[in-house]
C-alpha cells in the first residue's frame, strides 16, 4: 500500500495552479514572437533571415535541455527544479525586455527556453505527485488541456499586445506570472517522495551528446525552411546533412546510454513495451499534427482563397476541440484502456485528416470545420490517456524521466512532420494542390500508425492494461 497518495483536496487546487500558470507560459513564449520577428529586425536594424533565432534559440533550448534537467529532477527534487526553471526564465524574459541588440535577444530567448526546460521536464512528474492514483486521469488531461491551448494561442497573444504596444512587452507579462509561480510554487508544490535510482549520476558527457544531438536534427529540419515558412526547401544538401549528423550523433549517444544503470536518455523506460509503443504513438501523433498545422493554412489561403482571418478562424475549432475533448477522456481514463481510447482517437484524426484531404473543389465553411473539429477529438481522446500511460508505466523514482519525455515526443514529432513537409514541397511546391494533399494524406498515415502503436498496447499491457502504478 503507498504511502502517499496524492494532496489533500485545498493542496491539489493551489498545486495545480501553479503547475497550470507554469506551463502555459512556457509553451506560450515558444509561437509568442512569431508574429513579431519583422518588427523586431527592423527595429534592431538587423537582417530578417538571422531573426527567425529568436525562436529557434528558444526552442533548441529546451529541446536539449528537457532529458538533463528531468534528470536533475529525479536526482535533486522536481519542485527545486521547477522552480529554478521558472526563476531563470523571468530574469532572461526581462533581459528580452532590454535588450538592445539581435544577437543579445537571441542570448536571452537561449536562457528562456533553458528555463523553460526546467518547468517542462519535470511538470508531469509533478502532476503525478500531486494527484491519488485514481484522480491522476483528471490532472493529466487538465495538464494536456493548457498545452494544446497554450501552443495555438501564441500568434493571438501577440497580435492583440501588439496592436496597443512594441514587441518587448510580448514578454513583460512573464515578469508577474514568474513572480506569482514562485512564491505560490514554494508553498504548494511536494516533494519528491522516492529516493533516486541507485547509480543515479549527472554526466556532462551525456549533456553534451544530447543537445548536440537534438541541436543538429532541428538546424537541420529549420534548413529545410519549413519552420521559417520558406517552403520548397527540401533539396538542400546542407540541411540533409545535418540531419545526417544528428542522427549520427545520435546513434553513439544511445550505444553509450545502454551501458549505463541510470540513463539519461530513458532507454531502461524504452525497454518497457508499452512506455515504447506510447512513445511511438505520441511521435507519429505530433507528426500528424505538424504536418497539417503548416499544409492547412497553405490550403485555406491559397487554393480556397479564405482570408488570413478565416483561416485563422476556421482552424481554430481543430484546438477548441481538443480542450472540449480532454477532460472527458481524462474522465474516462481508469473506466476505458488507454490503448482504447488511444486507438479510437487517432482513427478519429486520421479520418478527419482523410476528409481534409478529399474537401471539394468549393467547400463551405461548415465542410471545413466539422473536419477540423474531428481531427481536434481525436487528438484530445489519444493525448490525455496517452499521457497518462507514459507518467504511470515509469517507476515512481523515474517520475522525471517520463516527464521529459512527453515533451520530448511532442518536439521531436513536431520537428518529423516539419522534415517529411519539406520533402513533400520539395517535390510538388507548397503552392501545388496535390502536394497540400499528398501531405494531407501522409498526416493521416502517421496518425493511423498513432492508432496502430497505441491499440498494441493492449497485448504488450496484459489482462492489467490501463490499471494505474504508482
């Protein structure tokens, strides 16, 4: 029987809060500038090219960092960790605020997304202690809720701070919620409560080979111009090698975590068949999503002839879905098998992808919006228990671990469906209808392979499947 098992209701509440304003921030500030980036090089008199490293830096950032700072979690505690992250993320958000040059906001972005590495890597390992076992279901999809929010909602942010103020103030908001998080987070966020795996250590070798690793994929697939909207990129050779070296890199990287008794590189979870075949099902599943999220708006524009507000309207039912849709499978979690609900979910997204890809020749907006809204139920009935089984099938002294990995998936999907995007462009052009259709249909594909890996579960999970583990 546990010893703990969760927070007393009046905890939970206050915990969450602070878990929610976290996350919500950092996945905010990773689109947030997007909209900004022409402002900000003509004001720093700089050139437009260099001034897409204001998100790149960020988000190469935390990309590298999620595995070692979850590492650190499982060794020094997920609230010291969280709460450094939120710390280093307000101080860099002001040091955005001032900064005078390209090269010195490029700096800042850096640490932000450091920071902002420290509050992903360890935020669901956190929900796992603040929630009982049976109730993990409900903070899972809470948590699954505001990323999906947070992550569509940046362009909108930013578009209504701009229209009344200069794209530092695009950050000044981080400031008072940075403050109110850590106050509030020193008071209300646990404990780690198990002791860390014997052999537990902290390599800067292991640190080195893994931002490199995952520093080289993404320059690479940024190359391909898919990330900065230059699309029809794909045949660069540069951008393809470096791909090639990361996934080089890579492969060393994972031959040396394999020796060791504490990875930092999860490969002793990725034994796990169902930690491996979640894994796998949230990778395709983000790749799907990619891959529409940037062939969707070059359908609605260009071949629909939709305004820039429409499109912008039109795809927003695919997220306010999803939020609709989260706390029921989070409810639904414990009563249905992951792998149930997983499988029905992707199949859902892959289908709704599917007729996308088939809308006719003039399609209302209702033929377009009831698809996107199918698509958004599937993502939200496959995420939350998705999650949830990722968190649960780690040991509890792995909690960290796990966590990183969520957000690992969700970058490493991401930047997958933005390498197979550019290689379709490559090949038929982003203002080609069939190419926005062939990548239609390969979304569908990927999320197809989403609903295999997640209905496998059932058989590597046993008579046992969906059942909890603390």
């Amino acid at each position: 029987m546990p010893v703990f098992d969760g927070l007393e209701p009046a905890a939970r509440a206050r915990a969450m809060l602070v878990i929610i304003l976290g996350i919500a921030v950092a996945v905010l500030d990773g689109t947030i500038v997007n909209l900004a980036l022409p402002g900000i090089a003509r004001e720093l008199n700089a050139d437009p090219a260099h001034a897409i490293w204001v998100v790149n830096a960020y988000q190469i950032a935390t990309l590298g960092m999620l595995l070692p700072l979850a590492s650190l979690g499982d060794l020094f505690g997920y609230r010291r960790v969280y709460l450094l992250g939120m710390a280093l993320f307000a101080l860099a958000s002001l040091g955005a605020i001032l900064a005078d040059s390209l090269g010195t906001l490029i700096a800042a972005r850096a640490i932000q997304g450091l920071g902002a590495a420290g509050i992903m890597s360890v935020n669901a390992a956190l929900v796992r202690l603040i929630y009982p076992a049976a109730g993990l279901g409900r903070g899972m999809a809470i948590n699954s809720m505001v990323v999906a929010t947070a992550s569509v909602a940046g362009p909108s942010v930013a578009a209504a701070i701009l229209s009344v103020a200069s794209w530092p103030w695009l950050f000044a908001l981080n400031l008072p919620l940075g403050a109110l998080v850590l106050v509030a987070g020193y008071a209300a966020l646990p404990q780690n409560r198990s002791a860390p795996a014997v052999g537990s250590r902290f390599s800067l070798t292991d640190v080195a080979f893994n931002v490199l690793m995952f520093s080289l994929i993404f320059i690479g697939a940024d190359r391909l111009g898919v990330r900065s909207g230059a699309a029809g990129q794909g045949t660069d050779p540069l951008a393809w090698g470096l791909l090639g070296a990361g996934v080089a890199v890579g492969v060393l990287y994972l031959l040396r975590q394999r020796t060791l008794a504490v990875p930092l590189f999860p490969v002793d979870l990725m034994r796990l068949p169902v930690f491996a075949l979640s894994m796998c099902a949230s990778v395709s599943a983000f790749a799907a999503q990619m891959l529409s999220y940037i062939a969707l708006p070059f359908l609605l524009l260009d071949h629909y002839g939709r305004s820039h507000l429409e499109a912008g309207l039109l795809i927003t039912a695919w997220p306010l879905a999803i939020v609709v849709v989260a706390p029921i499978a989070g409810r639904l979690i414990g009563r249905v098998p992951a792998s149930v609900l997983g499988g029905v979910g992707m199949g859902l997204m892959a289908l709704g992808l599917g007729l996308l890809a088939a809308l006719p020749a003039n399609p209302s907006n209702i033929d377009i919006v009831w698809r996107m809204a199918l698509c958004g139920i599937g993502f939200g009935l496959f995420q939350s228990p998705n999650n949830h089984t990722i968190v649960t099938t780690a040991p509890a002294h792995r909690s960290g671990a796990a966590s990183g990995m969520l957000g690992t998936a969700r970058l490493t999907g991401q930047t997958l469906g933005a390498v197979m995007l550019a290689g379709i462009f490559s090949l038929w052009g982003a203002h080609d209808a069939r190419g926005l259709t062939v990548a239609l249909a390969v979304a569908a594909v990927c999320a197809l392979l989403a609903a295999v890996f997640s209905t496998l579960r059932q058989r590597a999970a046993g008579p046992n499947a969906g059942s909890p583990s603390r």
